[in-house]
C-alpha cells in the first residue's frame, strides 16, 4: 500500500465510521480495488479504527468528562446510568467478538456479495427509520441499551453500518434523535479499543514484520490522519443529520453502492 491508497482509505473510513454506510464495507471495497492482502488490510484497519476512536474523544469530549466526573462521584446519577447504558451495550458485540472472532474475520474474505446484501439491509433500516414516527422518549433505557447493543454486534458484518444499525435500530424504538447520535458514537468507542487490542496482541504472536505485511511506517502514519482528521469532521456532521432527520439519502446511497457491489463483479 502506497501513500495514496492510504491517504484515501484513510479518508474512507474516518467519514463512513460515522456516516451510515458501513466504513467496514466500503474498506473491503476499497481493499479489492487496490488489491490489498487481507494482513495488509488488517493491519490498516486497526490502526485508522483507533484515529477514528480517537476522533470521537475530540468530537465530544465535553460528554466524555460529564461521564468520569459524575461517574466517580460514586453515586447513581445521570452519568452512572449512561455509562451503566453503555456497558450493557456492550454486551451483545463482546460475545461475538470472544466466541466468534475467526467466523466474523472470514466472512470479510468472502467477497464483495456480502458487502452488497448487507449494505441493502443497511438502507432498508434508514428507510424504514426515517419514515416510522413512534412516540420520542429523552433517556434511553437499560433495555434499549440492550437491543441497540444486539444491532451493533450484527453490525460487524462488512456493509452493515454499525453507526446506521445503531441510530436506525434506536430512532425505531422511539429514542431522541439527539441523544441516539450522541450514544451511538460514545457506546462504539470500548468495543473498537477492545477489538484493536485482541488484534494487536495476534500481531504480536504472530511477529510485527508479518503481521504489517507490505504496509510502511508512512503508509500507516498517513493512514491514521487521514482517518483522524476527516472522521473528526464526520463526526460532528453527522450528529447534525440525525437531528434534522436526513437519514433517507444515506438509505439511497447504500441501496445504489449495494446494487453495484453486487453487479459489478459480475462482468
């Protein structure tokens, strides 16, 4: 992988990390048409998850730090049933991660018909957010936590958006369109760190020099801007989408990057 390919795929991710059309499947994508090795690809996609999680500490750090302040005060209060939301959510995705990592690894070496099917699931989930108005609730509840916890877990399929399943899947169940952007890029921040620390610590048995592939010192340092830097503008953009409501054009967008994920490698 070259400068270019890094700095593009950088950028790929930092915007569809938060925009809802799958950063996993449009990276598979971009990796076929560069022609990446899976290692190769592997190695790029923890290191611009991490810029991306770290894009998101920026973005909304103000919430971050109403979390820890109220979390040690050490009293139940609004930040401890946040962060007590957040743990839940975490349920669902830790279980896949742990017991069906090597299934979920394969299934992104399966090819670009997967990407396509599930990028069409994606836009019928923003469809059908954007056109259901159930009654709209402030606070999310440890039950919502949950369900929208199971959407983020089956959202590690390439083309699922985790950011789409998790807003859509919320906005359903009748939660604030504010607040579910706010907690859907805050609940993605643990799961991220986790992954990227069980894939480190494969690279490490496995050898640096393997584990890298191809990949330089540069390409990763590009890489890692590129995602820091654009998901840093994602991010913000994004939470603005939510609350106006706009989330139909991103359904139009996947169902039309699905068809032609489908398609194309047909001829």
């Amino acid at each position: 992988m070259d400068w270019l390919e890094s700095l593009i795929l950088g950028i790929v991710q930092g915007l569809t990390e938060y925009l809802p059309v799958s950063s996993s499947g449009h990276l598979t994508i971009g990796a076929n048409f560069f022609g990446l090795s899976g290692e190769e690809n592997l190695a790029f996609t923890i290191t611009v998850h991490v810029a991306t999680v770290l894009s998101t500490c920026v973005i909304l750090w103000k919430e971050i730090v109403w979390l820890f302040k109220d979390l040690f005060k050490f009293q139940w209060n609004e930040g401890t049933k946040y962060v007590v939301n957040i743990l839940i959510s975490m349920i669902p995705v830790a279980i896949v991660g742990l017991l069906f990592k090597d299934k979920v690894e394969a299934i992104f070496g399966s090819g670009l018909l997967v990407v396509g099917i599930c990028l069409l699931v994606t836009a019928s989930l923003l469809a059908f957010s954007y056109w259901a108005k159930p009654r709209q609730r402030e606070n999310i509840s440890p039950w919502h936590a949950f369900i929208i916890g199971i959407a983020q877990a089956i959202a590690v399929l390439p083309g699922l958006s985790r950011s789409g399943s998790t807003i859509a899947t919320g906005l359903l169940l009748g939660n604030s369109k504010q607040k579910m952007a706010q907690f859907s890029f805050l609940m993605v921040i643990p799961p991220i760190l986790g992954e990227a620390l069980l894939d480190v610590k494969d690279m490490a048995e496995q050898g640096v020099s393997q584990a890298m592939g191809g990949l330089s010192a540069t390409s990763l340092i590009i890489g890692f801007l590129a995602a820091f830097i654009s998901g840093c503008f994602a991010c913000k953009w994004m939470i603005n989408i939510v609350k106006k409501g706009k989330l139909i054009w991103f359904a139009l967008y996947c169902a039309i990057v699905g068809i032609l994920a489908i398609v194309l490698p047909l001829f």
